[in-house]
C-alpha cells in the first residue's frame, strides 16, 4: 500500500474522532466558548484536510494537532495521532503525546492504562527497552483487563526476545493465559532450544536435556530439539541414542534430513555399520528425496558397484530432481573416469557451474524470501521461527 495512502487511512478515524469530541465537548461550553473554539478548530482541521489532500502529510499532523483538545473525548484521537509519528519513525513526538496524556489528573483507570501501553509501544520502538519493560511490569501489576493484559505480556516476551533474554521469556509466557501461550509454542519452544545450545556449550548436558524435553511440550514435531538431542549423545559418545534423535527428524520433517547426513555418517562409522547406514539412506530416497540423499546413496553404490553405476544413478536421479549441486557431481565423475581428451573442457564447465552453486544461497526464509548458507531458526529480517528452510528444485536440494 502506498504510504500516502497508509496515513490517509490511519487519519481518516482521526477525523472522526476529532468531530466527534468537538460535538460532544460544544454542548458543555456557553455560546462565546463554542463560538472561539469553532472558528479555530475549524480553521486548522481545514487546513490540515488541505495539506493532507496535497501529500504534505507532516503539516497535516501539525494542523490537526491545533485543532485537538485535551479531553476524555479526544484522547482516542491523540493516541491516533501518537501512532502516526511512531509509525512515521518520529517516536520522540509520540513519546511527547503520551507524557503529556499521563499528566493529566482527570485520566480514568482505562484511559490511564491504555496511554501507558502506548507508551511502552514507543519505548519498545526507540529501543528503550529498560524503560518499556519497567511500564510493561507496572501495567501487569496493574491487573487490567484481559484484553491490555494479554498485550502487554505478549510485549515484554517481545522484549525479552529482543534481548535474548530466554529464561525471562519463558518466564513472562507462563503467566499467560493457556490459549493465548498455545499460540506462541513454537517461540517457546525455541526460547528452550536457546537455553540448551548455551548449556551445551558449558557441558551442562543434563539441564540442557531438560529444557529441549520442555520445548517437545511446546512443539511436539521440532526438528531443532532432535538435533540437540543427537548432539549431547554424540559429544557422550552415545552413538545409538544419537541416530534414534536424528531419525526422528524425517518423521518430523523430511525437508531437515539433508541436516542430518554428516552426523549420521560420524555415527555409524564409530559403529563401524555402513551398511544400516545404507538401508537407511535407501529409505529417505523414497521418503524424503533431496539433493544430498541422492550423492550419498550414488557414494555408496560407487563404492560397491563402481563408478559408472554411480554415475548412472545420479543421471536417471537428476531427470527426477534436477539440481546444480547433483550435476556437479555428476560432472566430477565424468572427470575421473572420462577420457583425458573430454577432461579439459569438463575442467572448464565444472569450474563454471561450480562457481554458481557457490554463489548461491542454501536456506531460505519463506516468509519474507531471506536467503543465506547458515540455517538461522530465527529469520534474521522479518524475526520469525521455523520459517527458514533448505532451498528445494535446481538450485538446492
């Protein structure tokens, strides 16, 4: 939507908050009052309809500004406007509306919450997050309604995120109510994962189990837990355990197996079991078909049968699920076993294509289309869980 557009439609319910408190405010004044407050707001709400028609939208707000008047029928309209400048980046201005609001003594209890939400909204913004949490805490305290409750939890779990405050996250999230925490199992789930990767990484491995149990609670099909999981039995050398973990992620969800190959090759070489390792990789090939499922089945029949079987394996593969990172390999294999008359030019082709797989991203984020080659479970721009994935067709898996 046009940004013109944007703001013609946040102001329009402005207006009519502005007339409305005008009407409803004459009736208490004599007539000389009414008569003074008339021409003036009449004048500056002209005048700020003519700026705002003319796209002058930052002398609209100046005019409508004159033309309100601080009262408990106008207050909705100041709250508008306060989420104007903030929407507009100008937070300071907001920041101003508000402070002015909560200085008034005539505020109900409603209106007295209400302003303090947005102001924590503006804090939040500006990134005063010490500040927004403070309020946000006084307004819990408060014990509001259900309705500015909610928001102002949903906010400070918000917060927490932002400051990668994991425990307090979950903290915060307990304190909702059922239905409204149901809606954030996914966050939740990996505000667990988060606690037990920095576990880990002290060797805490107990304490991390017991988190990433917690976040099965949350999400039942996560994939990131499985991977923990079979991180902490690899790191105890409990290869058994491990595999169970990473087998459970093609159940869960098959796009994820590509993630799980190299883990699975360290456990059963410490099993010294290539060939359970085998039957299983046959398996995924039916059951979750990718790219690298593909080269390590083509490995394997290499090594039993040789390399033209491999490599025409990988070509009947490639006309299934044609990828750049498949015909690369196959190209390899043309190198090694080809004719050294054919080498040099298939040196050249792979030199090219190879470059092009390099440029390309491995993961991308289907919410907002971010792409990268780390798998972030956070969506380092639009900030969303699971929404990062494997790119799948011809340039991923």
């Amino acid at each position: 939507m046009p940004p013109e557009l944007e703001n013609y439609l946040l102001i329009v319910p402005l207006f009519l908050a502005i007339a409305a408190g005008w009407w409803l405010g004459r009736r208490e004044r004599n007539k000389a009052q009414y008569q003074r407050l008339s021409n003036n707001m009449s004048r500056d709400y002209f005048a700020g309809l003519d700026y705002l028609l003319n796209e002058r939208t930052d002398e609209a707000i100046e005019s409508f500004i004159r033309a309100l008047e601080v009262n408990s029928d106008t207050i909705p309209a100041h709250l508008a406007l306060a989420k104007l400048f903030r929407r507009k980046g100008d937070v300071e201005r907001a920041i101003q509306i508000h402070q002015n609001l909560l200085a008034r003594p005539d505020l109900d209890r409603s209106e007295f919450l209400r302003v303090q939400m947005a102001l924590a909204r503006d804090y939040y913004a500006i990134g005063l997050l010490d500040r927004a949490e403070n309020l946000l805490l006084e307004i819990i305290r408060q014990r509001p309604v259900r309705e500015t409750l909610v928001k102002a939890q949903r906010l400070l779990i918000s917060l927490y995120e932002k400051e990668a405050e994991w425990e307090k996250a979950l903290s915060a999230a307990d304190q909702l109510p059922m239905d409204e925490r149901k809606k954030l199992s996914c966050e939740l789930a990996h505000y667990c994962c988060e606690m037990a990767e920095a576990l880990i990484q002290r060797h805490q491995y107990r304490d991390a189990q017991s988190y990433l149990r917690r976040s099965e609670i949350y999400d039942p099909q996560g994939v990131r837990s499985c991977l923990l999981h079979a991180r902490i039995a690899m790191d105890q050398s409990e290869w058994r355990q491990a595999i169970k973990y990473l087998k459970l992620v093609a159940d869960r969800d098959p796009v994820f197996v590509s993630e799980t190959l190299d883990m699975l090759r360290t456990c059963y070489g410490h099993l010294r079991n290539e060939k359970e390792l085998n039957a299983y990789l046959k398996q995924c090939m039916s059951k979750a078909p990718s790219t690298s499922v593909t080269l390590a089945v083509a490995e394997q029949v290499k090594d039993e049968q040789g390399l033209y079987v491999a490599g025409s394996f990988i070509t009947e593969e490639l006309k299934k699920r044609p990828s750049v990172k498949g015909f690369n390999r196959l190209i390899d294999m043309h190198i090694e076993h080809g004719a050294e008359s054919a080498r040099d030019s298939l040196r050249v082709l792979r030199g090219l294509t190879g470059q092009l797989e390099l440029s390309k991203p491995i993961y991308r984020c289907i919410s907002c289309g971010f792409s990268g080659k780390t798998l972030h479970w956070q969506c380092p721009s639009c900030k969303k869980w699971s929404t990062t994935r494997p790119i799948q067709g011809l340039e991923g898996e």
